[in-house]
C-alpha cells in the first residue's frame, strides 16, 4: 500500500496541479462572463450596466460573490435537506468535469481521450440531475415545476445535439476532440454544414436554459424555477454550474464548428499567435452571441419550445445525418474510404 | 495491488452498497437516486476495462434518459402514502429465488471456465483480433458488418413498441382546440391591401 502511494504520488500530485490549472481560468471565465453578460444587456438596453464596484465594474461580479458568501444558509423545514445540499455540488461539479477534455491547443488538454466527445456529451446528459434534485427535495411547488420544465427540455434538446454531432463526427472519423479540430484545417465545418450550426447553437441555449429558452426559472410564472428555494453558497454553486455549463457549450460550438485552436487563415501573421488565443477570442465570440441572443430575443411559450425540438429540429437533424453521409459515400470523401 | 485493481474494488464496492440502498432505503426518489450512483459506478468498471465507448453509452442511454424518466415517475409519486410500515420481508421469497437464479448462472459460468484464472481473462476481454483500433471502431465493424441483420432486426421491433405504445395511448378527444402554425402564419386569402381615399373611409 505505502508503495502504491509512493509510486503514484507525483502522478497524484500532477493531476491535482492540472486540475486547478483548468479550475481556476475557469472560475475567471466566469466571473469575466457573468460581468461580459450583464454589460452587453444593459448595452442593448441603453443602461450603463455595473459601473460602480471596481474599474469599469469590473470588481462587481465579485463582490456578489462574497456577499453570497457570507449570507446564511438557509434550509427549508419540510426540504429533504441532504438532496438539498447534494444538488447544486452535483451540478458544479459535473460541469467542471466535462472540461478535463477539452483541448484548448494542440496537445494541451488534460485527457486526450478517444471517446471525448461522447464524454462530454455524458456528462451535459448528467446535469439534469442537479435540477431535478433541487426542485424535488425543494418541496415546494414553484421550483417542483421548474426543475420538471427544466428535465423534459433538456431531454428534448439532447437528442438533437446527438444528431448533430453525429453528422460533425462522419466528416471527421473519430470521436477524439483533438483530431475533430485538426480535420478542420482546411475549412471550418460552420461552411459546410451551416444548417446544422445553427441547430446546434440554438439546441445549445436550449440545452443551459438560457433565454430565450429560460422557461424552467421564469421570472413571471415561477419565481426563480428550481433556485427558488436556495440562498447563500448553494446559490452561488448553481450560479457558477450554469455559467460553467454555457462556457462549455461555447466551447463545444467552437470545437465542432469554429474550428478550435486553429487561426482563420494559415498565413504568417494570423499563424504566430499561440492556438489558445485564437480558442478564447472563438469562445469569446460564441458568448457574444449567447449574450445578444439573450438581450434581444423573447422568451418561449412552452409547448412552441417543445414543437421546436421535436418537431423542428429532430426531422431537420436526421435529415441532415443521412444527407451527410449520402454526400460523403457517393463522392468518395468519407474519412477512411 | 495495482492502481486498476485499487479503483475496480472502490467501484465494486460502491456498486454493492448503493444496490443495497435502492432496495432498502425507504423513500423511493432515494432509491432512484442510489440506482443512478450504481450505474455510473458500473460505467467506471467498463472504462477499467478499457471498454470506454460502452461505459459512455451506459452513462448515455441509462443514465441520462432511462433513470431521468423513472426519477420522473417516482418524483410524482405521492411519497408520504407510498411509504407503508407494512412487513418488508413479505416480498423475500421471490428476492430468494431471483437472487438464487443469478447465483446460479454464475456458478455456471465459472465451473465453465474450471477456475483457470487465464481463461477468465479471455472470456472478460475477448477483443484481441481489434489490436490498434479504438473499441468504437472494433464494435461498429462489428455490428454493422457481422451483425447487421440482426442490428436492423432490433431496429425493427423498437420501431414496432414505439408505434404500438403511441396506438395505444392515443386517445381522438372532440372540441380539442389546437394550434396549427401553418395556418396562423398563412396571410394568403385573410389580408387584403385597399386604396383608401383621403376622407372617405372604408367598410370592412
């Protein structure tokens, strides 16, 4: 046993260090987003947005935080208060998880896995959990229908996002993240699949309940949704899951579509630039886009939010599977062919 | 004591306890919630196993869409009546003889094997003719070229239980409002574009 130990202790230690090298740009990610967010909204409201805390209200995102912090905990009587506590864990913690494969430049990536793209899908398939522990044990009914709304659309969305990537995983041969990115040298997959880019940034705000798919926490119908009840630090773990959760998403439409680390064109000037810059200005540039979406579009009624994933978007997904792969067997492009 | 073996105890020894859990703990979302966890740890023993496509499968279809609904069900449920004081062990004579036919059919398979330790290895890890390819690879030149019947087969009979559970549950309701989007977005025939002259004004 103490063997063991000794012969796993660097590995350990490396993992851990690799951990928070993804841990903690990531939580400046998100305090850089939630501050990038409410700035553009007020923008396209003509406010001037947080201004006060800080430079520029930069400093505002944090100081929330420590708020939250130290505000109490509060637990309600009839909450089943282990589930209660479990769940916003649950959600903070798949959400990081599914970061450990991404690629953010060649070779840098904390596990380059074969089944990567499957793993990350896993795992956005596990977050519903988290909502709908929350709104259960809650015990109360506003977030009860809120975590119920929540499951049911992400359920509905994840179908179509796996039919989109399987149409990006025909073109590319491989479920491995990295060699996703490097197939798109020579053009980005946005060009020739341009219908299912769309399909799958639109699933995708579906997918992190964001507006104007945000109908598991509408304000007007259901208070706060399946966070009604939470307060304080588990508050905040949600806050920071979902924040995580869009950034991923952001990530994942760079990675498939955007065409990851690689620069728009392979000439001197662009080339030089180190791949995870180009990575942040594509994922910066998707939250642009989360960000405007969410300032300028109206929220769905739920049965058209239903209509749209079912009915829209899955024909128009499967669709485009056979499509794909008719073009890539009858011209003779399929990878491996 | 390698590092494989460490975690393939952790997660055997998760699975047993939080199977344990489902059958014993007294609220059903626990129990649920406990299937789940056994689930995922199972999904770790595949990837010990380097069957990492299956384990994401699982992960996939059981855990993200078969247990969402059961916890769907349950959550419904009205939990305070559904736990009865009643005797627990007045189901024990079927768990007995479920619990004896799985005994049973290990036993079997392990007198099969007559306890050679080598022979287990093969029968756990019988992919030695996919060398160099990545288990997503062996398994689809698998399915669709040596198993295709049977893979379009399976196909076949979801494909019949969806239609017949969709039969089966569809119920013609009279005065049913519903809305038809073609019809509300269609302009053709219900707008009409009319000159009207200063201070006349128009019937409509």
């Amino acid at each position: 046993m103490f063997n063991l130990f000794q012969t796993y202790t660097f590995d350990l230690l490396s993992i851990v260090f690799y951990c928070l090298l993804i841990f903690i740009p990531l939580l400046l990610g998100v305090v850089l987003a939630l501050y990038a967010d409410r700035k553009i909204w007020a923008a396209v409201q003509k406010r001037k947005g947080p201004n006060v805390v800080g430079p520029f209200g930069l400093l505002q995102v944090p100081a929330d935080g420590l708020k939250f912090i130290f505000k109490e905990i509060i637990l309600p009587d009839g909450s089943d208060k282990t589930v209660f506590l479990v769940a916003p864990i649950i959600t903070l913690a798949l959400s990081i998880a599914a970061w450990a494969v991404v690629p953010v430049q060649a070779g840098v990536v904390l596990a380059n896995i074969n089944v990567g793209i499957l793993y990350i899908f896993a795992i956005s398939s596990l977050g519903v959990y988290g909502i709908l522990m929350a709104g259960w044990s809650s015990n109360s009914k506003y977030p009860f229908f809120g975590a119920l709304r929540s499951a049911a659309q992400m359920v509905s969305y994840e179908v179509s996002i796996g039919f989109v990537i399987v149409t990006v995983l025909m073109c590319v041969g491989s479920l491995n993240l990295t060699e996703i990115v490097m197939a798109q040298k020579n053009i980005w997959f946005f060009i020739p699949l341009f219908p299912m880019f769309i399909v799958f940034f639109i699933s995708a705000l579906a997918e992190t309940n964001r507006p104007p798919f945000d109908l598991p926490e509408a304000e007007s119908e259901l208070v706060a949704g399946y966070q009604t009840e939470y307060s304080g630090m588990p508050f905040v773990l949600f806050m920071f899951g979902e924040y995580i959760n869009i950034l991923l998403m952001c990530a994942m439409t760079t990675i498939l579509f955007l065409g990851g680390w690689l620069p728009p064109v392979d000439i001197f000037p662009l080339n030089e630039l180190p791949g995870f810059v180009w990575f942040l200005l594509k994922v910066t540039l998707v939250f642009y886009m989360f960000a405007m979406v969410k300032a300028f579009v109206p929220r769905y009624r739920y049965d058209q939010l239903m209509r749209l994933g079912w009915k829209v978007f899955l024909p128009l997904s499967l669709l485009a599977v056979i499509m794909t792969s008719s073009v890539l067997f009858f011209f003779n492009l399929a990878p491996g062919m | 004591m390698t590092i494989s073996l460490l975690t393939f105890y952790l997660f055997s020894a998760v699975i047993l306890l939080s199977s344990l859990m489902v059958i014993s703990a007294k609220n059903p979302v626990h129990s649920v919630l406990f299937l789940i966890l056994s689930f995922l740890n199972a999904a770790g023993i595949f990837v010990i196993l380097h069957a990492e496509f299956l384990a994401m499968i699982l992960i996939i279809v059981y855990v993200g869409a078969v247990a969402v609904l059961f916890l769907f069900v349950v959550m419904m449920l009205d939990i305070k009546s559904s736990i009865s004081k009643e005797n627990i062990l007045q189901y024990m004579p079927i768990g007995l003889l479920v619990g004896l036919v799985f005994i049973a059919e290990l036993v079997i398979v392990l007198i099969n094997t007559k306890l050679d330790l080598t022979s287990i290895q093969i029968l756990s890890n019988p992919m030695s003719n996919f060398v160099g390819q990545s288990n997503t690879e062996a398994i689809g030149s698998v399915l669709y070229t040596n198993y295709i019947l049977y893979f379009q087969l399976s196909g076949i009979i979801l494909l019949v239980a969806m239609i017949g559970s969709i039969v089966l549950t569809l119920r013609e309701r009279e005065g049913v409002k519903r809305q038809i989007i073609s019809e509300q977005l269609d302009r053709r025939g219900k707008i009409d574009l009319v000159d009207v002259k200063s201070g006349e004004g128009i019937d409509v």
